[in-house]
C-alpha cells in the first residue's frame, strides 16, 4: 500500500506543478504580445516607453505623489509595472493636450484610461473612498 500513497502524492505534485506553469506561461505569452510592433513599426512596449520619456520633463512633486496615491491599491510586485502603465497614459494625455505640466485633472483621466474595463467597478470605488473627483470623466467609464 505505500507504494500507492507515494504515486498518489507523485500525481498532486505533477498536477500543482502542471498548474503553476501554466500561470506562468499565461503572463509569459501576455508579455509576449506586449512586445510585438503594431501596424506602425513599434510595440505596445516601446509607445509606453516614449510617453513616459517624453513626459518626464511635465511631472511635478505633486503629480508624482498623486500617481503613487493612485498605483497605491495595486499588489506590490505588480505596483512597478502598473505605474509604468499608467504613467505613460497620463504622458500621453498631457502631451496630447499641450500642457506645461501634469496636473490631477490630467492624471485622473490617465489613469481611467489606463485602467482595464474589467476593473472599472474597484476603480471608482478607490476614487469615491480617497474622495477623488472624477465625474468630469464619467464618459470615459462607459
């Protein structure tokens, strides 16, 4: 009978290993696409990275701790990367409109823009708990 508990014990460890590579792959493969150009030559990736460095010049302390109060809800070893994310939208739209820095008004509406629509509903639960204005941008959460 040891035999068989062992080879029982033997398939719950290929089955937790078998599920955990296939998490890993899943993020793997979505990085993956990340990296692929577009149409236009450059990478999801690569836009990200020209926003944020073009924008850097715009940031103000102020806009900076408003983007940490925004990522702040975010699990820790992913706050990296969603900062980079939504840093790079908020560039994106103060570039787009001309403006001389980041204001709130612009990093509100990046980081709606940012936020996927599946996560819109704990997006404006964060924003109404921090007492953040955003019904200006009401029409971009549609």
């Amino acid at each position: 009978m040891p035999s068989q508990n062992f080879m029982l014990f033997l398939m719950f460890w290929g089955f937790v290993l078998l599920f955990f590579m296939s998490v890993g792959g899943y993020f793997m493969f979505r990085k993956f696409m990340k990296v692929l150009p577009k149409a236009d030559g450059k990478s999801k990736l690569d836009w990200q990275n020209h926003y944020v460095e073009s924008s850097r010049h715009l940031w103000t302390d102020a806009s900076k701790s408003f983007l940490e109060k925004l990522v702040s809800p975010v699990p820790g070893p992913f706050r990296d990367i969603a900062r980079h994310s939504i840093a790079a939208k908020i560039g994106q739209v103060a570039l787009e409109k001309g403006a001389t820095e980041v204001t709130e008004a612009h990093c509100i509406e990046g980081y709606i823009l940012a936020t996927p629509k599946r996560d819109y509903k704990s997006l404006i639960s964060f924003l109404e708990k921090n007492g953040i204005d955003y019904s200006p941008y009401r029409h971009l959460l549609q």
